[in-house]
C-alpha cells in the first residue's frame, strides 16, 4: 500500500511540473486545494491508464519498438497522456492536454520527473 501512495505521489508530482513547464497542459481550479485534489485524481487516472492500457498498445506496437530502438516509447506516452487528459474531462477533473506534440513533451517531463521522485521517495521493498 505504501508503494501505491508513493507512485501516487511522484505521479501527482511530475504531472504539477508538466503542468507548470507547459503551457498548453492546464490544470484549472478555484484554489490550491481544488488543484491538488484534481492531481491527485489525475494522477490516479494516469496510474490506472499506465496499469492497464499501456501493457496492452506494448505488446500490439512490439515490432515498432524494435524498428526504432525504443523512440516509439515517446509516442505511446504521448498517447497514455492523451488518454489520461480524455478520462480526467470524463470525470469532469479540470486537467487537459492540448495536441500531441505538447502530450509528447508533456510524457517526456513526467517520465524524467516521474522517476528522479521514484528514487528520492522512499520505497517500500523490505
């Protein structure tokens, strides 16, 4: 469970700083605790999304991960941001990623944010 809360957290964390470099990923609400609560679902979203579809679009795109040496990684990020932002407006979260390129830049900042807090953040693997 500690682990779960703890990729919650660096989640929640890389998309805040998606958000802040990007201007065309928005996270709109009246105050802070409006914000932080919609991270947090967003970044449950983004969680499940990672769980459960990229698995799959893994395994469907395999031979374009060996064509390109692991680049088409950018592009199914891009996608599962994508995917995250559709489900966050379905939850009626204020959370939108605005056009793919932004939503390849966007994965790669949460990816590279994503993991430096995954190794700061304790982990619980005792």
């Amino acid at each position: 469970m500690k682990n779960f809360v703890v990729k919650t957290i660096a989640n929640a964390g890389a998309l805040a700083v998606a958000v802040w470099l990007l201007d065309k990923i928005t996270l709109t609400g009246d105050g802070t605790g409006k914000k932080v609560g919609t991270l947090i679902i967003v970044a449950l979203l983004f969680g499940l999304v990672n769980l459960l579809v990229k698995p799959i679009v893994k395994l469907l795109t395999f031979p374009l991960f060996i064509l390109t040496l692991g680049l088409i990684t950018l592009v199914v990020n891009a996608l599962m941001l994508l995917l995250t932002s559709w489900l966050a407006d379905q939850f009626n979260q204020s959370f939108h990623v605005e056009g793919f390129w932004t939503a390849v830049l966007g994965g790669l900042i949460i990816s590279v944010v994503s993991w430096a807090l995954n190794v700061v953040l304790p982990d619980d693997k005792d």
